[in-house]
C-alpha cells in the first residue's frame, strides 16, 4: 500500500484525471443532497476485505456520492456563507497533500512555515497590526475563537494572583456561535452587550455595561465581530477597542468572514480601530478564495498565546532547539493543536501567483454585485430590503410570507438547480439571506432568485 506500484499508479492516474476535469468545470455545478436509501441503493458497500480496483472506487465517487454534495464553489451557492476557491489554490492543494508535510514545527517545515508566516504577515500588514504580530493557521473560525480566547483567558490569569469564580468575556448580541461554544468549553460566562439601533455592538454600550458590572475584574476578554455571519455587520471596533485598552481587557475580533475585505480600499474605512486587536482571526476558506479548511489566527503579541498554548514533553523538547534563536517559529505554540497540515499554503500560492492587486479587484467586484442585489430588492414590487448591506450580505423579505412559504421557496430553487438561498430570521421574523462571495456570481442569478418569490 505504500509503493508505487501498478495500483496506486492507476489510482493517481484516475484521481488526477477527475481532478483536472473538475477544475476545468466552469461553472461548478450546485448539486443537490440525496437521502440515505438512495444513495445506499447506487453506492452500497464500497469497504470490502479484499479491495476494489481504484477506478471503480472513483467511478462510485463521480457518479453516486459527488453529486450528492452541494459545491460551495458553484456562483449560484448563496447560502451560509459560500467558498470560492482560485484553481491556483485547489490545484496546490493537492500539492500539499503529496507532499505529506506536518507542519507543527520549524524543525519539521520550515520551508511551509515561512511561507504560511509570509501571508500572515500580509493579513496582518492589512489589519494594520505591528510588524512583530504573529500566529498560525488553524482548521476555522471556531478553532481560532477558541485558541485566542484561551490565550487571553490564561493571559488574565496570569497578571492577577487569583482566579475570579468565573471568567467572563464581553461579547455583541450578534457574536458568531462558535463564541458561544468556545465559552462553554472554556468553562467562561458571556457578558452579553445589547446592540444599539444599528443593531451593532459598540463602544458606548460596552463601557455603560462595564461601568455598572458589580465585578469588571472577572471579565478577561471582549470579542467583537468584523462582519457578522447573519448580516454582515462590522462592529463599531475603533470603540469597543478604545474601552478594552482603558480597562485593560485582551481585545479580540472575529473577522472570520468579512476580514477578507479588508483588501478593498472601498471598505477598509468599516474596520477602523481593527488595528488596536490583541488577536484577529480571518478565514482564507470564505472570502479569501481558498480552500476548505484554513482560518488564519494572528496575535499582537505572539509571546502571550505561545505561553498559553506551547506543550510541553520531553520528545517535543527538540522542536525548540535554543541554536534556532528566534527563526524556530513552531505553528503548534499559537493554538490548541499539535499536529497540524500546512493548511496556508494553498493560500500563499494563489496570492504569489496572482498578486495582491487581482484580489482586491475580485473583492470588490463581490461588493459590487451584493450593492447590484439591494438595489433589485429595493426597487422590486413584491419584495423589500430588510437593511442596507455594509458587505455582501443581502437580507430581503416577502411581504405575507410565513416560515413555510420561506421554506417552500428555498426547496425548489434547490430543486430546480436556480440558487442555493435559505431562510434566516432577523428581529424574529422569517426574512431570505443571500450571501455573495464568488465573483462569477452576477446579479441575474439574484434576479431568478426574487423571481421565484413572486
């Protein structure tokens, strides 16, 4: 199984054959899911004692289960929040994969490291965040919350010579739910701060929370979101960070998604005061046209999540070899993780072989389209805009529609192979949630998608 014999030349013969063949598919088709007995009755049991021969493996994948997967990277993918991933990317990563790299430590990968550090620094130059900022890349937002909102927990703890009952960390009504969770498993209570009309989390509304908190001291960390997942709002950050560093309090933002924009100058003025974070996270998998799974998680201060997070063993005692000095840069001292894939150089092949300059014109080309989609539904009869989009979230609603007319709505779009649209709710109330991040996607694919409304 391990050489390359006749049969692992096959396999790559015919994976390699498919992989081209989907790369050149232009536009990705959507797909749809298929039930459990369906997909039982075509593919069967594909794991047998004695092997099967790898085309006919392939041919079960092609055929039957691919199909059955919604394609992220389809322009008519509006849902969640989609994936775009540059054929430069998609093509390195197979690279990535053969060329079996674990890339935990500098001693293991430095050559990937200091590729993954270069784009970090180009993430970090756009945040605005000293030169000397630094981290790693981790699977997704969720990991990044979580590892970053444990160095500032353990960050806290360490500058005060007891531990509060319970730690506490500020978060807007409109946080992402992977705050949510990284608290429970942090064992940490949410301060939740409510959102002003704008329905936006803000520096006023936090300091009146702080100012009437029987017990601020207990609060480690305050997480602000640079474009929330629902709406696409950015937090008012140049606030929210004023406060945090006049209580003191690690500075955290959520930019998962809408981090990505800022490489457009037309809406790098929403993430104002994004530069004074202690840590940042942006997912290279949403609207940095990578591909699954990369979130990059960035710290002003490197030194305080490396002595949260660094493990210590004997056997790993080499990896932090003295005679390296300041070059061992180890990705596993800046989150949860250990072993790890160098899951940021798809990444920093797209933006080398391209440059810069085209992803700031394909961001902006993704702004535009989201503005052309708020103007049709505000100016469309039988539907109406719910509020102005700050990024390339579109909330519109139906008149008279309940939840089952909003679902009904969303199946056969599906069905008919038009969008992949579904519903939200916004206040409480069923509304229908676009979400634009490839920049193939027109505003006519937008115009079938109210069509269908009327």
């Amino acid at each position: 199984m391990h050489h390359f014999d006749e049969t692992a030349e096959r396999a790559a013969q015919a994976c390699l054959d498919y992989a081209l063949e989907r790369l050149r598919l232009d536009p990705a088709p959507l797909d749809h899911p298929v039930p459990f007995a369906d997909l039982h009755a075509r593919a069967g049991d594909t794991i047998t004692r004695a092997g099967r021969p790898p085309e006919d493996v392939l041919r079960v994948f092609v055929d039957v289960l691919a199909p059955a997967c919604l394609s992220t990277d389809s322009p008519r993918y509006l849902a969640f929040i989609p994936a775009a991933p540059t054929k430069a990317s998609l093509v390195f990563d197979t690279v990535v994969a053969a060329s079996s790299i674990c890339a935990t430590s500098w001693l293991e990968a430095s050559g990937a490291v200091y590729a993954e550090n270069e784009v970090l620094a180009y993430l970090a130059a756009l945040a605005g965040l000293p030169a000397e900022a630094g981290g790693c890349f981790v699977s997704g937002g969720s990991a990044g919350n979580l590892s970053a909102l444990f160095a500032a927990r353990e960050s806290a703890a360490a500058r005060r010579a007891d531990r509060p009952a319970r730690w506490r960390v500020a978060v807007g009504e409109e946080a992402h739910s992977s705050i949510v969770s990284t608290l429970r498993i942090l064992d940490c209570d949410p301060l939740v701060v409510p959102s002003g009309a704008d329905d936006r989390f803000t520096g006023d509304a936090l300091e009146a929370v702080l100012t009437n908190d029987p017990d601020p001291t207990s609060i480690c960390a305050i997480a602000a979101t640079g474009g929330t997942t629902n709406a696409g709002i950015v937090d008012d950050l140049a606030g929210i960070g004023s406060v945090a560093r006049a209580h003191g309090i690690w500075f955290h933002v959520d930019a998962a998604y809408g981090g990505a924009a800022l490489c457009a100058p037309s809406a790098r003025r929403r993430f104002a005061g994004i530069e004074g974070a202690d840590s940042l996270i942006i997912d290279p998998h949403k609207w940095l046209f990578a591909p699954f799974d990369s979130c990059a998680l960035l710290y002003r201060e490197p030194a305080l999540a490396r002595a949260a997070h660094a493990q210590q063993a004997s056997y790993l005692d080499p990896m932090r070899d003295p005679a390296e000095g300041d070059d061992a840069w180890n990705p596993a001292d800046y989150a949860y993780h250990l072993s790890r894939r160098a899951r940021g150089l798809p990444l920093w092949y797209s933006l080398a072989v391209h440059g810069t300059d085209a992803y700031a014109d394909a961001i902006e080309a993704v702004l535009e389209t989201a503005r052309a989609a708020a103007d049709r539904a505000r100016n469309a009869p039988h539907v109406a805009l719910v509020r102005e989009p700050e990024l390339s979230v579109v909330l519109f609603r139906r008149p008279g529609w309940n939840d089952d007319d909003y679902a009904t709505w969303s199946r056969r779009l599906l069905r008919d192979q038009v969008a992949f649209v579904l519903p939200t709710k916004w206040r409480g109330e069923t509304v229908g949630r676009a979400v634009f991040l490839h920049p193939d996607t027109t505003v006519d694919v937008f115009d079938e998608v109210l069509a269908a409304m009327v």
